[in-house]
C-alpha cells in the first residue's frame, strides 16, 4: 500500500487536504484516486514545493515530482491560473514600439542545425544580437546587428529605430520593452527623455505582454535566420536586410 500523492496534487482542498489523504494500493491507476481535476492550482507557491508535500506525506520528493508532472503541475507556474489573452492595437502608428532583443550565435561555418550532423558544431564563435522593433499599428519593423546587449547598443538601437520611423512619416510616442538591464539603465532613460517617448516595461516573467515583438522574431527565425544556409554571419545579416523588406 502507498499514499496517494495524486488524490492530493488533484484536490481542490489544498494542503488542508493532506490529513485527508487515503491509502490507495500498489498498482492502482492515478485516475481511482479520488478528486480528479487539478483543482489545486491557485494555491499558495511555497505549499506547494514537492519537498514540503513529501514530508507531509510521508513518501520521496521524487514521487511527488512525478505524480505533479503527471497532473500537469511541475512547475510553480502551472499552479497559477492561466491568464485570459488580452489583444489590443493602437489607433495610429509611432502610439506604440515594441522592442525587443534575440541571441543568434555566430556564424563562422554552416553548423549542424543545417548539416545535420551534431559533430558539426563550432564552439566559441561567440553571439550576434538581434534588435527588432515592431510598430503596434502598422506593424512595421525595424531591425539591426549588435555584437552585444548592452545599454550602448540599446541606446544607438533606439535612436536608429526612431530614425527609421521619422523617414517614414511616424514620430514614437511610446515604447515597450522586457525589463532587460539596457533598457532600464540611465543612458536609455535620458534617450526616452531627450525624445519625448514614454517608456513602459513588460511585467516580470510574462513575455506575452511584448507578444508582437515575441511573433515578429519567431517569424523572422522562421523565415530568415533557420531558412537559409549562411556561409557566416555576415552572410545571415546581408539577408536580413531583403527579407525585412519583404516582411514590410
């Protein structure tokens, strides 16, 4: 005979439900346990730590692990409800820029994602760093290379994206961007300042709140970056430039 970890990661009691665990057989199906359903989720996080149940139950954290896989619960994350999809879209072009910023490793040969072959590796060529900016509205986007994310990067990204948008008639009111170190340094603060753009933050941990940058890159990887076999970097970005004409 064992507890049944699963009549509790699946109860809507909550720890209080742990005295009330019953005993259940060796061999009996995860489904006979009784309160199915993964009501759980909204709990307290630090109730939920498989250690602390483990304890409580009397059994190895490790069973507990896999019984909280099973119920889709592995992470902290998944106890929290999921959040509704909220769309939204500004009225006018430059009312919003998303930014954002992608790591593609350098490219010094063709690797194994396009040989094939996983002893094709090349070890220390090192990062290239994508910026992308993505127009609310219109959803026109602006792209550049920097061989690193830091705020001075940030800050001559930003200011060649405004550029970029001012040739094209659209003057940036305000601008999103992730909660990265560069774009809450003081350089880029007195940017948004000297330009007049109001600068906003995505919430910690919820990359769907900068979900048109998010789609642009996946797109961009997609169509570019992983479509294509590049003979090294500069090969990559040379390409980048036609296909954002294209994607615009």
């Amino acid at each position: 005979r064992r507890l049944c970890a699963n009549g509790w990661a699946a109860s809507g009691s909550g720890p209080g439900g742990l005295g009330r665990c019953v005993l259940a057989p060796d061999g009996l199906a995860p489904s006979d346990c009784a309160g199915q359903g993964a009501g759980y989720r909204g709990a307290a996080p630090q109730a939920a730590d498989p250690r602390r149940i483990a304890q409580a139950l009397g059994v190895s954290a490790s069973t507990v692990s896999r019984v909280l896989a099973r119920a889709g619960l592995s992470h902290l994350a998944d106890l929290e409800p999921a959040e509704p999809v909220v769309r939204y879209e500004h009225q006018a072009p430059g009312d919003l820029l998303h930014i954002d910023i992608k790591k593609l490793g350098r490219i010094q040969r063709p690797g194994h994602r396009v040989t094939g072959n996983r002893r094709d590796t090349v070890e220390g060529a090192g990062w290239d760093f994508v910026f992308v900016a993505i127009d609310d509205h219109a959803r026109v986007a602006f792209t550049d290379i920097h061989p690193d994310e830091r705020f001075p990067s940030a800050v001559q990204f930003l200011k060649d994206a405004v550029a970029y948008y001012q040739r094209l008639g659209v003057t940036i009111q305000r601008l999103l961007t992730d909660n990265g170190s560069a774009f809450r340094s003081r350089a880029f603060a007195a940017l948004c300042h000297e330009l007049g753009i109001k600068h906003r933050f995505t919430r910690p941990y919820r990359p769907q709140t900068n979900g048109k940058a998010e789609r642009f890159i996946q797109s961009a990887l997609r169509e570019w970056a992983y479509a294509h076999t590049y003979q090294n970097s500069q090969h990559r970005a040379d390409a980048m430039k036609s296909w954002l004409h294209h994607y615009n």
